[in-house]
C-alpha cells in the first residue's frame, strides 16, 4: 500500500505586490530602502517569508511491517523552523517523533518531511504538535504515536518579554504511547536532550 502524494494547499501569490508592500512597510517604520546595501531588502524578504511559508510536495512512502516489529521507531532532533501566527517571526527547534509500528512502517526520512510539512506556514507550537501525530494515527494506523517538540519563539525571545534562552516544550501522546506507563516513560525518556 502507497500513500498518495501529499501536496500543500499553496495560495496564489503575487509576489510583485508583496515586495511593494515590503518596501512601504520599511520605509514606514523609517527605514531607507533606496540607499545601496537596503536597495533589495524588499525583495529578500518576500523570497524569505515564501520560503518559510511553502512546504514541499513529497510521496509519503510505507513498507509492510513483514517482521512484524513491535518496538519503538524513533526520529530525534528533526530541526523545525516555522513562523508563529501571532507575530509572523520564526520559531525554530527540534522535533522527536515516534511511533510504535502496526501493519506498515513508514521510510524513515518521511518523517522529517510530515514534521517539515506542517511546520511551514503560520503556525503555533501546540497545533503543529498534534497535527504531526494526528498524521501519522491517520496514515499509518500505528500502536501508538508520541510527538514532543521543543523550540525558542523569537516573539518571546527578542520582543515582549525578552525571555532570551527560553524555550518551550510540547507534546502530543496518542494510542499506546499515551495509554501504556512503560511505552509512555520510553518514549519520553529517548527524546530527553542528551
């Protein structure tokens, strides 16, 4: 059994007005865009804020779980980089996603792609959590799914309360991992920092 292709939803842009209203946004917070080293900031920042909020299209691929292994698969310190809703700054951290396998196992690389999928776009920490491991439960019908994200939002860290050095830890424990006391303490034991 194949997954089918996931392909973003990615809206129209037009990146033309964007730059436009990049150069009038700096320009208004007092910035001179038409002196030589500013002269492109404008559109940096577009080709920036797009890159941030454009997940790549991939082929989620699986393989029959034939040995029937019923242990724990782990991805640790998957880098995340996203953009808090709220603020439109980057977050940025690691992932550690797990799933205990049932009938299929998923390539393992797929992993990194499914957490760099939902991490592109406006995004809060919590909901990308569990949109990770809903993910997964839906496509793979595992055991159990355990997501723990840890990151530094620079909303926090440079603006507002200026908590530098801080970051914030989330997790999404489904199925076995949530249900199981031993499954559970592995889990969060492997994706403590080392």
């Amino acid at each position: 059994m194949q997954l089918t292709a996931v392909r973003p939803r990615v809206p129209e842009r037009d990146l033309v007005a964007a730059e436009q209203a990049a150069a009038a946004l700096l320009t208004a917070l007092g910035l001179d865009v038409g002196s030589e080293s500013m002269r492109e900031t404008p559109a940096r920042m577009v080709r920036a804020y797009a890159d941030l909020l454009s997940p790549r299209p991939f082929r989620p691929t699986t393989f029959p779980n034939d040995e029937g292994y019923d242990e724990l698969v782990l991805a640790r310190d998957i880098p995340i980089r996203s953009v808090c809703e709220h603020h439109l700054l980057p977050f940025v951290g690691v992932a550690h996603v797990g799933y205990l396998p049932g009938e299929r196992i998923l390539g393992l690389s797929k992993l990194a792609r499914v957490v760099e999928l939902f991490a592109h776009g406006p995004q809060v920490q919590e909901r990308l959590t569990k949109q990770i491991a809903d993910w997964l439960s839906d496509q793979l019908s595992p055991k159990g799914v355990g997501v723990v994200i840890q990151a530094e939002h620079l909303c926090m860290t440079l603006r507002g309360v200026q908590a530098t050095g801080a970051s914030t830890v989330t997790s999404t424990l489904l199925g076995a991992l949530r249900e199981d006391a031993r499954s559970r303490a592995e889990f969060l034991a492997l994706t403590q920092p080392r």
